[in-house]
C-alpha cells in the first residue's frame, strides 16, 4: 500500500481494500480528494506486527510514516500507528478494516517547504 500510495497508484491501492466495505468507500473518497491536489509524498511502513491470525482473518498493526517530498499544497507529515484486520478473498489477503491508534505530526521535509 505504501508504494502505491507514494506513486499516486490510488486504484491498485484500492484494490489491497475488501470492496463494498465502509472503509473501501471512505478510502476511495480520500483518494479522489487526493488526486486533486499538487502533492507528493514518501510513505513507508514500519513495525508491522501480526497480533491475530485464522486461516481466513488477520489483524495487524503498523506504523505509517507519510513526508510531503513535494508539491504547493500543505501537508503535514505524519507518524500513524494503525490496526488493520484484513480478510482471505479468493486466495487473497484484503484490509477490510483500519483503526487508528495514534496520530502524531512530525518535523517538515526542509526540502518540501
């Protein structure tokens, strides 16, 4: 997800989401709000734990490190530590789910302001 994010790739992200799902709605109304302004940035994910798994579900937790690298539109850089539960669909694994545990803001890319 983190590099289909960085690389504005925003329907192959949104085919890592369970479609039909709230969430696969909310991202994809993000995502065409996203599209929309003069941005780039460097996503990463960090410490990805699995805390639960069947063979059919999953919940995980990561952290989101998001730094505007470009682009006039403001940005805040974040650090986000989420939990996703993700699904087994037709072989596949799906986030179907997010929450959000914390979200902090970090220091400005110099070269992005």
């Amino acid at each position: 997800q983190a590099d289909f994010l960085s690389n504005r790739e925003y329907v192959s992200y949104l085919n890592t989401w369970e479609k039909g799902t709230e969430e696969y709605i909310r991202q994809n109304e993000t995502l065409q709000k996203f599209s929309t302004f003069d941005l780039k940035l460097k996503v990463t994910i960090q410490e990805i734990k699995v805390l639960e798994k069947t063979l059919t579900t999953a919940t995980v937790s990561f952290i989101q490190v998001a730094k505007k690298v470009g682009g006039k539109d403001p940005f805040p850089n974040t650090i986000t530590q989420e939990q996703y539960t993700l699904k087994k669909i037709n072989g596949t694994w799906k986030a179907s789910t997010t929450k959000i545990v914390t979200s902090t803001p970090s220091q400005p890319t110099p070269e992005a302001n």
